[in-house]
C-alpha cells in the first residue's frame, strides 16, 4: 500500500473502533443500570428487544465487519511494515478480535442467546436475569475497554507512521 492508503485506511479503522468502543461504553455505563433499576419483567424484554433489533444494525455491521479487517491489518503490519507502529498496530488488532469479537461470540451472545426464548414474566427468567445482568456487563466492560485499547493501539500507530 502507498503511504497516504496505509495511513488512510489504519485512520478509518481507528475511528470505527472508538465507535465500536462507545456504543459498549453506553451500555456499560448506564444503559445496563436502567435496565436492572426497572422491573425484572420490563428490564428484561427491553433486552430482548435490544438483542433482536441489534441483528439488522449498523452497530453488527461494525462489531463483526472489523474484526476480519483488524485481522488483516494486524498482518499486514506484521508482514509489511518496520517501523515504530508496527507494535501498535499489530497490538491493536489483537485487542480486538480477542477482547471484543471473541468475548462477544463465546460470551455475552450465549447469555443474550438463552434470555431470548425466556417469558419477561416467568421465575426462570426473573431468576436468570440477577445473573445475567450482572455477568452481562461485567463481560460487556471488558468489550469497552478492548475496543477503546485498540483504537489507541491504532490511533497511537498512526500518530508514529505520519
């Protein structure tokens, strides 16, 4: 790749990893609080309903587009580039798919995957969702700052390539 696509496409993926990062930041910070503050019936078909309508976003789109692209970067850095970015750009892959795509795949989809087929009424559900809620989020925490580490793994990159 010439310097200014190098450069270019690193920037872009940058920014899609802060964005990832803030869409967990808000569900970390306050959307899970409200949920577990309303009453277990209504905080758990509000997240039903967040988990369904979440298959036909843009925010999908992202969290699984980038992690074949952080992939390939991280490769390509290892690959193709000597220079003081390599580290940072092959660090903020990594903190990616491991930290964020494979904690949501082996994690919070599973919990998400059981809540879904579960009455916001019955015991079952009421029961499941103490834990849930709580694991849930501790899970989604360590998406927020995965996703935040490589976006200033790659942001850091960057800054050492210009």
């Amino acid at each position: 790749m010439t310097p200014f696509i190098t450069i270019t496409v690193y920037a872009l993926a940058t920014l899609l990893l802060a964005l990832i990062s803030g869409v967990f930041l808000a569900f970390s910070d306050f959307i899970m609080r409200s949920l577990r503050a309303a009453s277990p019936p209504s905080g758990i078909e509000a997240m039903q309903q967040i988990n369904r309508k979440v298959y036909s976003s843009v925010f999908l789109a992202l969290l699984v587009g980038m992690a074949p692209v952080a992939t390939v970067l991280s490769l390509y850095a290892f690959a193709f580039v000597d220079g003081p970015e390599k580290p940072w750009w092959i660090a903020g892959g990594a903190f990616y798919v491991a930290g964020t795509f494979l904690v949501t795949v082996l994690g919070n989809v599973p919990m998400n995957k059981r809540l879904d087929p579960m009455s916001p009424d019955g015991v079952v559900a009421q029961d499941y969702w103490r834990s849930y809620a709580t694991t849930w989020t501790v899970w989604n925490h360590v998406r927020t700052v995965a996703s935040a580490l490589a976006a200033a793994c790659m942001f850091i990159g960057c800054l050492l390539y210009v």
